[in-house]
C-alpha cells in the first residue's frame, strides 16, 4: 500500500504567474532609438566596471518599448563572458517582456563586434522568435560610444 508521500512526486504544484511594479508604465523611460538604449544602459552601468572586465546585460521592455527593467545575465573576464540564454529569457518572461536589447561593453574600448558577439547574436534572435519576445537590438558599449548591430542593418 503506497502512502500519499511516496505518489506526492506525481501532483504538479500549482504555480501562480503573477507580475507586481511599484513604477507606473507612464513614468517609465520610453526607448524610441539606439541613443535611447545607450543612454538608459550606460546609466546602469558600474563605471568602475565598463573599462574593466566584460559584463552582458538585457534591457526588457513592454509593447510599448517602455523599460521594464535591467537584469545582468552575466559578468566575465577582460575579454569575454558566458551568457546562458536560458537565464536570459527567464528574466523576460518573469518581467512579461515583448522585446530586449542585448549589451554588452568591450573594456578594449573597441566597439567593432567579433563573431562570437555576432554568434550570440543570432542565438537569442532565433530564441527570441520562439518564444515571441522581439530582439530589438543589440549593443557593444563603452564609457564613449556604442555599436547598434540594429543601426548597421546587421541585427
């Protein structure tokens, strides 16, 4: 005779979605360009950090192209870091994203993409289509200027 605790395994918990803001959607910053995404990802970004190691961030935003929020997926060495894709659309998902920007800074001060940038690239526009979370974009920033690959057509 089975007891309730070994067929517990068996029942799927409930789970409950929910999403809680303290910020009202009209106060929260609206990305209409490139410039834009700079200028709110370069805000966010620890300066004693951008010329230093390498960091991966996403930028979630609402249908509106309102910010919803900044989640670090990763943060590496002097030359590169490990960004787990999973990782990176549980955020949108958990934050109710339609659309992210990808960044991420070069410590070299070089904003020209390598073709691992060029690869992960490709991997969350093709994640992104999946799951019907738009890749907007994606920039290689520094404390003095930034590459959009949607700028140059290469998104």
């Amino acid at each position: 005779m089975k007891t309730e605790q070994q067929s517990s395994w068996k029942t799927v918990s409930e789970i409950d979605l929910v999403y809680k803001t303290k910020v009202k959607s009209s106060e929260r910053p609206h990305i209409a360009s490139s410039k834009c995404a700079y200028g709110i990802l370069i805000g966010c970004w620890n300066p004693d950090k951008i010329e230093f190691i390498e960091q991966f961030k996403v930028l979630l935003l609402s249908q509106s192209n309102r910010v919803l929020g900044i989640y670090e997926a990763s943060s590496g060495g002097i030359t590169g870091t490990v960004v787990d894709i999973r990782l990176l659309f549980a955020s949108a998902l958990k934050a109710n994203a339609v659309g992210i920007i990808i960044a991420h800074n070069h410590p070299s001060g070089n904003t020209a993409p390598s073709e691992a940038d060029r690869a992960i690239t490709r991997k969350v526009r093709m994640a992104g289509e999946l799951l019907d979370i738009r890749l907007l974009d994606h920039l290689i920033v520094t404390s003095e200027k930034y590459y959009s690959f949607g700028d140059e057509g290469v998104l």
